[in-house]
C-alpha cells in the first residue's frame, strides 16, 4: 500500500505508481484535480462531501470526515483538557463581563 499526501500529485503521477503498488490511498482536502487511486480520504468536513469529488475519482473507496482525522493519540488524550480550558474560558468572561458592570455603576 501506498499512501500519498502532496497538493503537487494527481493522476499523471499515482498512474505511474500503480503497478509497483497493491492499494494507493490518496489524503487530499482540495478537491481540485483528478486521482488514480483506490482510496481518497479528505479529513475535513463537508456538508455535501460525497459530491466535491464528482468527475475527479472513479469506483474508489471514499472516506471523509473529521473522524477519520489522522491524530496522534495526545491529541485525543487532549480533547478532554480542551472541554475544561474552554468551560474555565467561559467562565472567566462571564466573570469579566461581571466586573465590568461593576464598575461601570461604581463611577455613579
């Protein structure tokens, strides 16, 4: 298997690699050129995601979403910290908010 992740390929190069290889994977987020291959995952999501790829790919494999995202397992692992940072945030502008009308009626 080969898999490939460069704006610069399309057909003209993943045809070349095709009989040194089994299975070719393309990553691709642009859907803006044509590819030879068996699989395209774009990480990004789509509203109608099935049709960007309509006219540039031919009876492939087609995987696309965020979780389908290749991510180290830190990242993850950090999801849950990110919920937190963000609650405290939250809270902190709230907070901030708060002490800003305090003050405003404080100077009357």
């Amino acid at each position: 298997m080969l898999i490939v992740d460069h704006y610069g390929l399309d057909y003209r190069w993943e045809s070349l690699m095709r009989p040194y290889v089994s299975t070719l994977m393309v990553i691709d987020d642009l859907a803006n050129r044509r590819h030879e291959c068996d699989i395209l995952l774009d990480q990004n999501y789509h509203l109608r995601a099935k049709y960007r790829y309509k006219g540039l790919c031919r009876g492939i494999a087609f995987i696309s979403g965020a979780r389908y995202a290749l991510l180290r397992e830190e990242f993850f692992a950090a999801k849950d910290k990110l919920k937190t940072v963000m609650a405290l945030s939250i809270g902190s502008l709230f907070r901030l908010a708060a002490l800003t009308q305090l003050m405003k009626h404080s100077r009357h």
